[in-house]
C-alpha cells in the first residue's frame, strides 16, 4: 500500500493543486493536521478521491466547519485530535504533536506514527516503528513545501517538494 502524508498545510491552496497528481497515486491519504480553513480540506477531499485520513492541529480554529466539511464525504474521515487506524493490518498513529508522537512511537504497537506542528521533515525508526512528520505543504517556515509517501511493502519513505509554492 502507498500512503500520501501531508501535514500543515494552512491553506496554501496553490501548493494542494500542484500537490495532488502526484498524490493521487497513494491508495490512502493522512493529514497531521493544520488545515486552517474548511474549504482547504474540500479541496483536498475533491482532488483525492480515495479515502483521507486526518486530525486538528493547533491553528484548526474552525473545527466545527471542517467536521461538516469532512461530514460530507464518504471518504473522509476527521477523528479530533488522535487517530489511532488499522489499515488491512498496517497499524497507524496520528498526532499533531510531536511529543505525544514521540510517545506513541515507544510502543511497538504502531508501525507508523504521523506528526506535525514543527513544520520539520523527519523520519527516523524508533524501534520497529516509523516516526514520520512529513513537513509542511505550507512552505512558509521552512522555505520548502513538502510531503511524504510511504510504501508500506518495503517500508520505504519517498520525499516530495512541491516547487515554487514556498
């Protein structure tokens, strides 16, 4: 399976569109979270149409428009704060956070934990567990809008930049 991981994306719409062909080759999607605004997951859950899994970070203000946002597709699922998922046996933790990620990755319970809120790329395997923050699509911290894909086969996680949208 190919899992598409985004995180804060804070409405950079133009970095979502150059984004989404490349993501519409994952069979599943994970959001850590920092939306920002209701039509920012409409768009996403428009261009993706296979199932999106996601959570609230800090700057998701609006959390009652995009529960109803979310509400509206059958393929996208918005758990609150921490999705905890079983994915045809793939186990998968997500967090905005990256202390309460870190945490997460201790277990050997999870074979991926998901974070972001630091707008840091990272990957690094915490025992048999993959801890994963696929950076910020938004690209205005870091100067570079970036996701990541997860193969999980192999385990392998392939980098992607988006250019020009930082």
């Amino acid at each position: 399976m190919r899992i598409a991981v985004l995180s804060d994306t804070h409405d950079n719409l133009w970095a979502l569109a150059q984004a989404l062909p490349e993501l519409r080759q994952a069979d599943v999607l994970l959001h850590a979270g920092d939306w920002v605004a209701p039509f920012t997951l409409q768009r996403l859950a428009d261009g993706f149409p296979k199932a999106i899994h996601g959570v609230f970070g800090n700057n998701d203000g609006e959390r009652r428009g995009l529960s109803a946002f979310a509400a509206r597709y059958d393929h996208v699922h918005l758990y609150g704060d921490f999705a905890l998922l079983d994915l045809a046996g793939y186990r998968v933790a997500i967090t905005h956070y990256p202390e309460l990620a870190r945490a997460l990755a201790q277990s050997p319970r999870w074979d991926l934990v998901v974070y972001g809120h630091d707008h840091q790329a990272h990957e690094e395997r915490v025992g048999t567990t993959l801890l994963l923050n696929p950076g910020e699509l938004f690209g205005g911290l870091t100067g570079r809008s970036t996701w990541a894909r997860v193969d999980t086969e192999t385990g392998r996680v392939t980098w992607h930049e988006v250019p020009g949208c930082a």
